[in-house]
C-alpha cells in the first residue's frame, strides 16, 4: 500500500477535524435554537369596549363567602343515561370572594313635613362579586378513573362561570334581609343628618318576593 506523504497526512487530518468542528458548531447551535424556542412564550390580549352605561347602584353589603363547586362527567351507554363503570372525571373548584349585595336603583324621597322624609328602599339585588386578591379560586381536585381517557374535560371556566352568577347569588338577599335594612337605613340617616341633625326620617322597604 502506498503511503501518504508526511504532510498530506498531517493536512488531511486537520481538514477532518475541521469538519468535524464545523459539525459539532452546528449541532450545538441547533439545540440552543431549540432550547430558546422552547423557552419563550408570546401573550397577546386584545379588548373592546362593547357599551359604556351610567349606572345608579348603591352597595350596603359585602359578604365574604368561600364556595365548594363539585362536577361529574361520566360516558353514557348509547341511547341511555346509564353511566359506564370506570369512566367517571371529577372536578372540584374552591372559590373565594365578595359578593356585593345593595340596590340598582335610586331610592325614593317623600317629603312628609318640614324637617321630615319618608324614604322607600326599592328592592335589593345583587351588584357583583370581587373575588379575594390572595386566593381567589384553587382547583382542588381535577382526577379521572381508569377508562375515563374518552369521557368529555370538565369546563373549569365555565364551573367557575356558573358558581358567580347572579342567580346563586340571589339567595343571599334573603339571608341578609335584616342587615340589608340596618345598613340602608344607617347609610341614608347619615346623609340626611349631615345636612341637618333634626331631620326625622321613616323607612318602607320594597321586599323581594
């Protein structure tokens, strides 16, 4: 076999490894690119302003309140509202916030005599919820049986949704009835007497029915 020149050996040696170098540049700059890319993250939010509405409501409480939301889903057998054993996704939802509770709209001003008023609470409702700064809501428990992989997700949002309404709030109104008086009628006496001290004052409520 013929024998390379001493130089042409020590020439083609430093080709390889120059290759080999430009090889291994490209393969580490490959997973950097990759790594960086997995790494960063792009937010985009966008808003419009559907209507701009004056409003006239007046808040007399605020009721902090802890809920516990609970939801099933399970995959029923064709045709049939039988659940298939083992199939069973569970969602639970523990919320904290301040339901605001007072009344939408102005109350009403009578003047019965000369340093006298009777005013009419209209009826309460409920204004909106503020939920806690620290702990606002936690999914506590989101877990799936053993065949549960084609059962449809449980839609936390829309749980979270339903759990803030205005009809699960409602029953709070009733509940707070007594308080709801006692903080309208504080709230107007102490308007009224900031103007005068004598003014006598009579209160009618409009009671939800």
């Amino acid at each position: 076999m013929k024998k390379l020149p001493l130089f042409k050996f020590l020439s083609l040696r430093v080709y390889l490894w120059i290759v080999i170098l430009i090889f291994m540049g490209g393969v580490a700059a490959y997973w950097v690119g990759r790594t960086t890319t997995k790494n960063e993250s792009q937010n985009a939010s966008y808003s419009t302003v559907k209507y701009i509405k004056q409003e006239d409501e007046t808040v007399f409480l605020a009721v902090g309140i802890q809920n516990v939301e609970t939801q099933k889903n399970n995959t029923k057998i064709p045709w049939t509202e039988i659940g298939v054993p083992l199939t069973e996704k569970k969602a639970i939802i523990i919320l904290n916030y301040e339901a605001k509770l007072g009344i939408s709209s102005p109350a009403k001003i009578k003047s019965t005599g000369k340093t006298s008023y009777e005013i009419t609470i209209p009826r309460y409702s409920f204004i909106g919820t503020k939920l806690d700064k620290k702990h606002p809501y936690n999914l506590y428990d989101s877990s799936g049986e053993l065949l549960s992989y084609s059962t449809q997700n449980i839609d936390t949002g829309a749980l979270v949704t339903k759990a803030l309404s205005t009809s699960k709030q409602e029953r709070y109104l009733k509940q707070y009835t007594s308080s709801l008086d006692s903080a309208a009628q504080k709230y107007y006496t102490t308007i009224f007497k900031a103007v005068d001290p004598k003014i006598k004052l009579t209160f009618k409520f409009s009671r939800n029915s």
